[in-house]
C-alpha cells in the first residue's frame, strides 16, 4: 500500500517532513512498517498552496529516493499546507497521470487503498460520470476514479453527503459485479482550507492513519513519522477526521 502525508498549519519547507525525521515519507518509501509491500517505489507526487487559489503539483515515475529535483525542492517550497505521496501500484501503470495528488480546481486528493476487483467495476463507475467529468481524467487509477466520483455526487456543496454517496455507489457496483476483494481506503481532500481524511474498509483491514495535532500544525499521516508513540492518535476505522484549522480537528464516525 502507498504512504502518505498531509500537513496544515504555520508555513514550512517541505524538506521538514518529506526528508528531515527518523520516519520521514521518503524512509517510508525505502521502509514503510504499517504495510505489506517491501518498498513504494512507482513514482511520487507533491502537491500544495502558495499564492494562488490552486494547488502546485509536483509528480514524477522515479522513486522519491532518487529524484533529486524533489530533494531540491523541498528545501525551496514553503508552504502552509500540502500533500505529499509515494506510490505503490496495485496494478496500473507507473505515469504520472497515475501519481497523486490529483487536483481539479481549487481541490486536492490523495488515495491510499483499492477498490476490490476494480477492472470489474472500472467501467460502470466510469459511466457514472457526467462527460464534463469523464473528460478530465487522465490516469487508469481507480483512486481518480473515486476523486471524480466525489465531485460528481456534490463535493462543492456538501463534503459529508458527497463522501457517503461516493462510497456507496462503490458498493453497489461491486455488489452488482459480484466483487470478492475489499474495498480499502484512507483518502485525503482539501479545498485550499478544510481538510477530510477518511479510514474506511469492508473487511477488518484498512490501511493505517493517524494524525497529530496541536496550535501549530496538523498532520496526518499513513505511519508516525518518529518513534515517539504518544504524539500519534490513530483514525478508528470507518471514522472521517474533518479540520478546519490549526488545532480544529474532529474525528467522527462514517456512516453511509
């Protein structure tokens, strides 16, 4: 599975995160510990807010280890939120069209996770959006597909609601199509402002979240970055962690 990191709060150069502690992201690249795979090494991607109301991103096929370009500009780019991920692929294609974030618009969104026997479904999510939508994509991802998916059952006008009808037109069609594999997921999405990071799995299974606040920053994460346990708070399963600031954050639990 993937790792990543998202991080709102006082503006910091990137290198703070992605390089400098025990547990970094590009570590977890090399080593990540709360995951099956032995390495995420299928490309990279960086995304985050500076002066405009859309996002800068930043993705490339090299693993994050070696890409010094990356290196470079994380110690260039100050930022007071951005996302930020390393790939393990599932099966698609090592692009960048298939590296996250994913951005449309003001948005951003990460994905960590599959949906179970996708290439069974692939087709009929896809028919669930409009072709304004249909037309943006440019990876093979099923992680994109969910993103498009969102904005399609109203992410504009209520998060929440666009979140719950997402995952459960993703049932049904896996329903549908006799699906045997699970739907897995931690998800992250910002408008430049609010952030929503969910853990959710229909089997006993999700993929590893936590997330670490206090009045300078927020992050959250797909594993600690340093060895210090008690800094971390673990997102339950099947819970939606909503911040709206510095210090305002809230875990509750996800209901379709």
């Amino acid at each position: 599975m993937c790792r990543w990191l998202a991080y709102l709060g006082q503006p910091v150069f990137h290198e703070k995160y992605l390089f400098e502690p025990e547990h970094s992201l590009i570590a977890q690249s090399l080593n990540p510990e709360r995951t099956a795979v032995t390495a995420n090494g299928d490309g990279f991607g960086v995304g985050w807010y500076g002066e405009r109301e859309a996002p800068g991103l930043y993705r490339e096929i090299l693993p994050a280890w070696n890409d010094p370009n990356l290196r470079s500009l994380a110690a260039q780019i100050r930022s007071r939120l951005f996302f930020a991920r390393v790939r393990a692929s599932t099966g698609t294609e090592t692009s960048r069209a298939n590296c996250h974030p994913f951005v449309h618009g003001k948005r951003m969104f990460m994905h960590n996770g599959q949906i179970g026997d996708y290439e069974r479904v692939r087709r009929a999510l896809d028919a669930l959006l409009p072709d304004s939508l249909y037309a943006r994509r440019r990876g093979t991802t099923d992680s994109e597909a969910f993103f498009y998916l969102l904005l399609h059952f109203g992410l504009e006008s209520d998060p929440e609601d666009a979140w719950r009808r997402a995952v459960a037109a993703v049932l049904e069609e896996m329903k549908r199509a006799g699906a045997t594999q699970p739907f897995r997921m931690t998800s992250i999405l910002t408008d430049g402002k609010v952030l929503y990071a969910l853990r959710y799995a229909t089997d006993p299974v999700p993929p590893s979240l936590y997330w670490h606040c206090d009045k300078e920053a927020l992050l959250v994460v797909s594993e600690p970055l340093d060895s210090d346990k008690l800094n971390w708070s673990e997102v339950p399963a099947q819970s939606l962690l909503l911040a709206e600031g510095m210090g305002q954050a809230a875990v509750e639990p996800f209901r379709i």
